[in-house]
C-alpha cells in the first residue's frame, strides 16, 4: 500500500478541530459546570470524550474512504469535501459560541446549520459509499441529540 499525503492530511485535520474545539470548550467549563442549568437527561462529563472521540475517528475514516475513492467515483467530490470543511467550521464554531462566548441562543441556530450540513452530507455520500454514509451516522445522531440538550440549556437558562 502506497503511502498517499490525504493518510496524513485528513487526519491531521480531525486532530485541528478537536484542538481547537476542545480548546474552546475547556475555557466555558468552569462556566458550564458552575453557572448553568443543565436538563436531566444531561449525559455525565466522560460521556462527551468519548462521544466526540469516536464520531471524529469515524467522520475521519469516512472521508479517507471518500478520498480514497477519488473524484472519478464520488459524484459531486468538490460539493462532498467542501461540506466536510463546512461542518468542520461549523462544529469548531459552536464550541466558540457556546462554551467561549457563552451566546447560547446563537450556538442554537448555529446548530441548526451543522445540522443540515450533516444531513446534505450523509444523503450525498450514501450515492457513492454506503460504508461512509453509515460511519456518519453517530455524529448525526450526536448532533441531533447535542441541538436538544442546548435547546433545553437555552429554555432553562
């Protein structure tokens, strides 16, 4: 098996965003653990990690599958890596809202659009890669699941 740069690229990239996510995160704890009303169905602290990290090694190993299949076989290649991108953005800019800013309300909204990105992107990669699309499934649903949780943060705050 050749060694392609994507092997290191693409990975790299999943590194950057949970940095910098975890990076914002960490600054709004003390704010998030001492100031907030939280919901009941708020999972414990150790499920989050572990959430996010299996959703990234995941999202990580769909894109390399998606990569690996080129631009002659992914239909719409260009539109596939570009939302990729944009969700990445997107999911580094809700950790800034929320957890830095404290803008729950706005994190919210930014939420919906992480959302829609996730599922235009699940929808354009089952056309070329069932194995992607189901490996995208978690951070769909994690993210579903995370637009209620701050839903219920928002109304109860």
């Amino acid at each position: 098996m050749k060694l392609k740069p994507n092997y290191f690229i693409i990975p790299l990239i999943t590194v950057s965003v949970i940095l910098l996510g975890g990076l914002f995160s960490r600054w709004g704890l003390p704010w998030y653990n001492d100031q907030l009303i939280r919901p009941e169905i708020t999972p414990p602290s150790w499920v989050f990690p572990l959430a996010w990290n299996t959703i990234f090694i995941l999202t990580t190993i769909a894109v390399l599958i998606l990569w690996h299949q080129g631009r002659k076989k992914v239909r719409e290649f260009a539109t596939v890596i570009g939302l990729f991108a944009v969700n990445a953005f997107l999911n580094v800019l809700w950790s800034f809202l929320f957890f830095y800013l404290h803008w729950i309300g706005l994190a919210l909204l930014e939420m919906l659009f992480l959302e829609i990105t996730l599922v235009w992107l699940v929808m354009l990669v089952k056309r070329s890669s069932i194995i992607a699309a189901v490996l995208l499934w978690p951070y769909l649903l994690w993210v579903g699941f995370a637009t209620y949780l701050t839903l219920l943060i928002f109304n109860l705050n």
